[in-house]
C-alpha cells in the first residue's frame, strides 16, 4: 500500500520563484531515493475561515502565499529510507541550499491512504 506525506508552508510572496527553483532540486531528489510522484500547489482560491484555515495553520502573514504539497511512496518503507537519505544528502545541506520559507512554520506529516479512486 502507498503511504504519502503530506505539507503545509507559508511562503512569501516574494521568493516564489525561489520556492520553485528550491521544489525542483528537493523533488527530483525524493523522485532519486524512491518517491513516486511529488506535487507542489500555490494557493490560488483558499478561503479564510471562521474558526480555522490553511492560513491560520501556518502562522501565514498578508505578504505570503499558502503552498500546499504532497509525495506519494510506494509503501512507508521506501518512505522512511528516502526521507533519511534526504537529511543525509548533501545537496539538501541548509548552509549551500536554503529554504526559501520559515520552516519553523511548516506542518508535515505521514498518513496511510484509505480511500484511493481513479489513476
């Protein structure tokens, strides 16, 4: 069964492309040590809420975008030794790659699909 990790961030406005440039070089390398797909979504239409929001999640100010990102594994083994071999990877060294956001503010997690339709 497929296990998929799951993002949240804020970013700000002004390091999108930043952000992106940075999302090329970390997904390739997930896609590298087993991942099978990587998705990264810039919010677009994501509505404040009452009581709690994506914003509200992150802590995200007025000048920063809520971006929304996944990667999906094959099975949470394959999971477990990619994302250790990310933190080992040079190339994910925060001194020569900065991300370009807060990370104190990033929401993460691991989660078990329970519902799968389509491709």
């Amino acid at each position: 069964m497929s296990y998929v990790d799951g993002f949240l961030a804020a970013v700000p406005l002004a390091n999108k492309a930043r952000f992106i440039e940075h999302a090329h070089i970390a997904d390739a390398l997930f896609i590298e040590f087993g991942a099978l797909r990587v998705t990264e979504c810039w919010s677009d239409d994501v509505p404040h809420g009452t009581l709690t929001d994506f914003y509200r999640a992150v802590q995200a100010r007025d000048d920063e975008a809520v971006v929304f990102s996944w990667i999906e594994w094959p099975d949470k083994a394959t999971r477990d030794i990619g994302m250790r071999k990310m933190m080992e990877d040079p190339r994910m060294d925060p001194a020569t790659n900065p991300m370009p956001f807060d990370g104190k503010r990033l929401v993460y997690g691991g989660f078990l699909p329970v519902v799968h339709l389509g491709e």
